[in-house]
C-alpha cells in the first residue's frame, strides 16, 4: 500500500517568511495530493491540492509542487502570518481522490511574531 | 466550515462497550469516508461508503463497521471497545462523480475509553 513521509514534524518561522513541508509517496499510482490545515480541536481543512498531470499550483500565499519521478511534493507558504499556525498534513490518494487518503505523520508550524 | 457535521462532539465509553457515531455529509455529496486520528498522528482510513455499500475498507478489525443511508448519512459503530480505540473520528464526505472529488472533513468525535 501506499506510505506517505513528512518532514519536518515541527517548524518555526519569523512572521513573513517563507515555510516549507516536504512529502514522499511510494506508490507511482497515487496522482491526487491534498494538503490540509488542522487547528486545535477542528477537522482538516483542505487549502490546496495537485493532480498528477500538474507540477505546481499555487492560491494566493500557498503553492504546491509536485515532482513525479522522484515521488516528492512539498507545501510553500510565503508571507506567513500568526494565523498560519498550525499542524498540516499531507496525503496522497489514487483514482483523483475518490478512494482513500493516506496521511503523512504532520508538521506543527508556528509563527513567530 | 466544510458543511460536514457529526455527532456527538465528545464520548467517553468503558472498555467492552459499544459505540456509535454519526455523520451528516455535505449537500451534494453522495461518499463517506471514515478516518481514526490518534492523538499526534495523521488521520488513518477506516472504510468507505458510497451508494449504501462499503466501498473500500482501511486496516481495521471488523468490529469497526458502518452504515451509510439514502440521504448519505452515515454511522460508524465500533464494538467491543478497546484502551486503543481512543481518538478522533473523522468523517469526510465527497461527491464520486468520476472526476477529482475532494474529501471534505467535519470536525470531528473525540471518543475517550477508559
């Protein structure tokens, strides 16, 4: 089945710089990747995701890259602000996301002001 | 918020009991997904029901077990409850349309076993 790694599990950054969260999937059938937002005590909240046919995608502050032949994908957050803070998951997903999500373990991000 | 509701916000169950929890997926949605997130994980895949059916099971015992009814609501019911079977229960609804269906989360039952 498909494994998915996260790095790094925590991250601290200066209010207006740049994070970035990394992943690596090990199944080559995966071509749906969601990132999610996860604040104390809620749900994951989808905030950007990639289809397999897509190398970079980007929604205002937040871009997603994608690199096939090395099965890697990471998360960039530019300009961050205190309300970034908090724990993102990445997933990876066969048939565009119809089936099952597999997590990554998670990166606690917080901002610093 | 995503629409997705569930039900209750919290449980606290013995071991050995029963427990059922509850979801209501969002408008437009026909596929529930259910994932049990230990505390400082990520979220892992119980099952999923689409049309009335399981349709795809995750790594889990099967006194872990689901119902998925005509308006696309959903039950999950864990028996026989164990220490480890403390979590959060998510559920997450999508519409199986043959394209990109994003799982969309509610937030979530904390279901505490003593």
């Amino acid at each position: 089945g498909e494994n998915v790694e996260q790095h790094p599990s925590t991250l601290s950054v200066q209010e207006g710089d740049s994070a970035v969260i990394k992943c690596t999937y090990s199944d080559s059938a995966s071509n749906y990747f969601p990132w999610y937002k996860q604040e104390l005590g809620k749900g994951p909240q989808l905030i950007i995701d990639i289809r397999s046919n897509v190398g970079e995608k980007k929604d205002q502050r937040i871009a997603v890259t994608l690199n096939k032949t090395a099965k890697h994908f990471s998360l960039h957050i530019t300009e961050t602000q205190p309300e970034d803070s908090a724990v993102y998951f990445c997933a990876a997903s066969y048939n565009f996301g119809n089936e099952k999500l597999t997590f990554g373990t998670g990166t606690r991000l917080t901002i610093i002001p | 918020e995503t629409g997705v509701t569930q039900s209750p916000t919290h449980l606290i169950k013995t071991r050995g009991q029963q427990v059922t929890l509850r979801c209501s997926s969002q408008s437009g949605h026909n596929t529930v997904s259910w994932y049990q997130q230990a505390l400082g994980q990520g979220p892992q895949f119980i099952f999923q029901y689409y049309r009335e059916e399981e349709n795809g099971r995750g790594n889990f015992p099967p006194r872990f077990s689901g119902l998925q009814f005509p308006n696309y609501s959903s039950e999950l019911n864990v028996n026989a409850l164990e220490l480890d079977d403390s979590a959060l229960y998510l559920c997450a609804s999508s519409r199986t349309s043959g394209l990109r269906d994003t799982q969309y989360f509610g937030p979530g039952t904390r279901l505490t076993v003593l």
